[in-house]
C-alpha cells in the first residue's frame, strides 16, 4: 500500500518538497494549516504527517508548542533537512537593487532573508503572498517594473526570471519532523523528544531537571521554553540523545517526573529517531590501532555520535594497513612502551588530509615521533585522559590536549567531542605536559611502589599499618593501595615513560636527601624556613582550598577508621 503523506501547501511549497526527499513515491495530501495536518494525522486519514519545526535562519517555528498540544496520539520517528538557496529574481534584466519598489514573497522568507534585506533594501515595501508564482505570471503579463522576487533559485529559474542577487540567506537549512504512528526501533544513534505540562513555580525547578540528565551522562541537544497560554506556567521542550527504550533514559524520565517535578503525567514522550545533526561534521570514520579497554571506552562513545568506527590490532582480523584506507582519523592507543614504535610503523601509511590522534601517557618523545614519521598534511595531535575504562563518564574528568602546529580542523572536531561530554580540557606544549605529568602520575606512582617496598623490607604488617596510621598519613597509604590493587603493567609504563616527567622524580629524590640531613642534624630553624618557603611558593589560596579539600576527605575516612 503506498505511504500517505499530509503537509503544508501549496503543491510546489518547501514542505512537499521535504514530504518527496522523504518518500520520493508516497501520495502527498497539501493542508492549509497545522491544525488540518495534524487533525488528519491523528485520524489517521494519512499514514504520516511533515510539518516544519527549525529554520537555521529564523529559528524555531512559533506554532512548536500548538503541534504538541493537538498532537494526542503517534509520535515524531524522523526528520528531513531541507536546503533553501533563496535568491532575488526580478523580471527585467535591467533591473537593480535601486528600481526596487516591491518585494514579492513568503511571509517566513521574509524573516528568513532579513540580514539581507535590511542592509539593501530596507526601505522597499513588501508583499507577502501564500505563493509566488502566480504573482510572478500576472505581474509579467501586466508588464510591472521595479517588483523583485525571493524565492528558491529554482523557481525564480523556472519561470525565466533574471536572478539578481544568489543566495541571500546564506546557510538556510529547515528542518521538518516527521509523525507517525509507530515508534521506530532503536538505530544506534537516537534523540528523544520530551514536552512537560505546564509546570508549578518552584527555585530551581528547571536546575534540577537538567542535572538529573547531566548526573547520568545525558546529552541534552535542545531546550525551549514558553508559558503556557491558558494558566501562564512554564512549559519547557527537551531533546535528549538515546532512544525511549533505553535503560538510562527511561529512568531520568521516570525520576524526573516522580522526584523532581512530583507531578504525575507532566512528561509527555513525542518520539525517538535517529539523531540529525545541523552542524557540519567533517569527520565520517576513526580506526583504532589497539583493542585494549580504553580503546574500547573511546569507540563506544564516539560510536553514540553517529562516527562510524573500526577496531584493529594484534587480536582483530581486520589489519591496520587495511583499516587506515578507510577512515579519516586513525587513533594509536597502545601501551606507553610500544607507542613510538606503532607510530614509525603506521605513521607513514596515512593519506594526505586525515588526522592522526595519539592518545598516550607521554607527550614529548611520541609527538615528535608522529610528526616524524607521518606527511606533512596529516593533523597530529595527542589527548592524555586522566581517568581509566571503569569510569561512566568522562564529565568533569580531566583531559590534556597537545595540539600541534599540524593540528587542524579534524582535530578541533575531535577536541570539540571532549568540550561536548562535560571532560575539562587542558592545553598543554609537550614538554609542560610530561614534566607536570611527573607531578601528577609519575612521583605518585614512584613513592608508592617505594613505600610498599619500604614496608615489605621492615616487615611491617597490613595490620601494623592501619593501626598506627593517623589521618595523614593515611593519604600515602591509600594511594599505595590503589596503585597496588590494579594492573602493575599500567604504574610500569608510567614509570618507564622518559622525557620532562622523570626530572621531577630525580629533582624529588635530590630534595629528599637534602631534607634527611637536615633532619638528621637537627636543623630545626632551616627546616622551618624551608617549609615556609614552599607554602610562599605554593601560595595561600592554593593551600586553603587543598585544606578544604583535606577537611573533606579526612571527615569521611574518620568515620571509617
């Protein structure tokens, strides 16, 4: 049975031309009005409804709200992106941007094509009509001079006018939803759209329904408000990614609407539909060299943004050298010990205008490496995560970004994917970030192992340790357990790594000695003035904000001590 369609008209309108880009044979049946649409949808004397809801230029469609309201039954399962190159057509070739007297066009192209009109004709009276073409007839046949036309550079070809300015309003883009009665089965890259009831006043009341999306890694992609027309109470838009069916997002919903809002049937589901995307994306495909866990935590995430990925190293049938053709960006993500060595063996097999990521522990030595071994017009760039596979986010994790002086705009696509999951991105140079590094991962780990080993050496007990530690020095001993209770080969590799990070453990271990002679001879005075040349260094808002912090842990490891 064909697939029938109830639109906007006229039978030329945008609106049927998004109806065609979406069932190029279904029967189309044009409406005057939303309300006739939607009333014949809900019906069912169609099988699906199109209706307008976003202009890049104009913005959302004012009548967004009405739709959800007649809308009592189906659900919004897909969207169509229109292009509109709207030009000015006049119908004699000596005509200009001077003669103008009338501007003949759609009511939302005028709105559409205000940045232009203002600047060149913003004095010339308009005329509105419901369709252009059969002003364009008369007004041709009557022989009318200084009248121009707005409409698709299409039409204004199609009825022989003389176009004299293309493309006034530039990156014109509509966006159409499509309802219907069935809700779509999950593709892997969804968006669901939400609307509440209008809503009771309470502080912070829309605060906490973002957050609720924000504490369980949701993306929300657009948000709109409005008051209620009848009681004048918010009511408030949201389109969320993942689909309906999903676990997480089924349960912010419930929670929202029973915990936050506390109002029963304040959340109305419109649909899920695979996710549009109205920014440019310049990437389509990313190749991992490495399958271990954290490839693995990347790739799923990127996946969730409509990239499509490939996996491949020692345990993939898929080959490097094969999978590097096809992709746009190839991610090296590999154990710090062999990364310069994948890089020499890979590097020189990426094409021209792809992008290399590195993500690795060290900076200095594999960034030169890449830059090295791969052509000059292939991006580099390497992002050091500070949080391992085990984490459910990486919002408000820490991220470092070395870009270089090849890093382009695939790498500020791939930097801007961080920026998007909530990851709090540092910019470092190479070496700033492997001699910072040294403090944040390579002494730590370092003074763990030794401390264990100190331990082993004396004989002292796990036993023997917990009970003499004081809150202080508890600190040391956890990060020692940490280090000690995950996988060895992972504090290996950051001790092995080279370059700016091992000065700070060589300039540790100096300081070390020096400070156990001066405790060994009984320097008091020298070592209080040491001390209190380092808090200057470190300097007091540094130190009352690491005390608060202090205060906090110490409060929670107190109670279980």
């Amino acid at each position: 049975m064909m697939l029938s369609v109830a639109t906007l008209g006229p039978r030329n309108s945008l609106a049927c031309q998004a109806a065609r880009q979406y069932a190029d044979d279904a029967v189309i049946r044009v409406h005057s009005s939303f309300r006739n649409i939607i009333s014949a949808f809900v019906n069912q004397d169609v099988d699906c409804a199109i209706l307008p809801v976003y202009n890049t230029r104009e913005g959302e469609n004012k009548q967004y709200f009405r739709i959800f309201e007649l809308l009592s039954s189906g659900y919004w399962v897909d969207n169509v992106i229109v292009y509109s190159d709207l030009s000015l057509g006049t119908l004699w070739p000596e005509e200009s941007l001077e003669t103008i007297e009338l501007l003949v066009g759609c009511r939302e192209v005028f709105k559409q094509c205000s940045e232009f009109l203002d600047q060149h004709l913003s004095g010339v009276d308009q005329m509105a009509v419901t369709e252009v073409a059969p002003v364009m007839t008369r007004m041709l046949q009557e022989g009318k001079r200084g009248v121009a036309f707005i409409d698709t550079i299409e039409k204004l070809q199609q009825h022989n006018l003389y176009v004299l300015e293309r493309e006034v309003a530039p990156h014109n883009r509509t966006r159409f939803a499509v309802f219907s009665h069935e809700l779509p089965k999950p593709s892997g890259y969804d968006a669901t759209t939400l609307v509440t009831e209008p809503l009771d006043d309470r502080v912070g009341l829309l605060v906490d329904i973002l957050g609720e999306f924000s504490r369980r890694g949701i993306n929300i992609l657009d948000m709109r408000s409005e008051n209620d027309l009848k009681s004048q109470k918010l009511r408030v838009y949201l389109e969320a990614e993942g689909h309906i069916s999903t676990e997480v997002l089924a349960k912010a919903i419930t929670h929202i609407e029973q915990q936050v809002i506390q109002q029963p049937g304040a959340i109305q589901v419109l649909g899920s539909f695979p996710r549009i995307d109205m920014r440019t994306k310049r990437i389509k495909a990313i190749g991992f060299i490495g399958t271990g866990a954290m490839s693995d935590w990347f790739a799923r995430r990127l996946e969730s943004e409509g990239y499509k990925v490939f996996m491949s190293g020692r345990s993939t049938s898929l080959r490097p050298e094969e999978m590097i053709r096809h992709v746009d960006v190839v991610v090296i993500c590999v154990p710090i010990s062999v990364t310069v060595e994948t890089i020499a063996q890979y590097g020189p097999l990426i094409g021209a205008n792809k992008a290399l990521l590195l993500l690795a522990g060290e900076s200095e030595g594999t960034v030169n490496a890449a830059l090295e071994s791969t052509n000059s017009k292939v991006e580099v760039m390497l992002i050091h995560n500070l949080w391992g596979p085990q984490a459910a986010s990486m919002k408000d994790k820490n991220a470092i970004v070395v870009r270089t002086r090849r890093s382009g705009l695939l790498c500020s696509e791939l930097e801007a994917f961080l920026y998007k999951h909530g990851a709090d991105i540092y910019r470092d140079t190479p070496a700033q970030h492997d001699l910072l590094m040294g403090v944040g991962q390579k002494l730590p780990t370092a003074i763990s192992v030794a401390l264990a080993q100190a331990l082993q050496e004396n004989g002292i007990t796990s036993e023997e340790i917990a009970s003499h530690c004081t809150l202080t020095s508890l600190y040391p001993m956890l990060a020692m357990a940490r280090v000690h209770s995950q996988n060895p080969r992972t504090y290996a590799e950051i001790l092995s790594t080279s370059g700016q990070g091992r000065k700070i453990v060589v300039d540790f271990l100096r300081s070390l000695q020096r400070i156990m002679e001066l405790a060994d001879g009984a320097c008091i005075e020298e070592l209080c003035q040491l001390i209190h040349d380092n808090a200057v260094h470190l300097s007091d808002g540094f130190l009352r904000e690491r005390m608060k912090q202090a205060k906090a842990v110490d409060e929670v490891l107190g109670k279980m001590i």
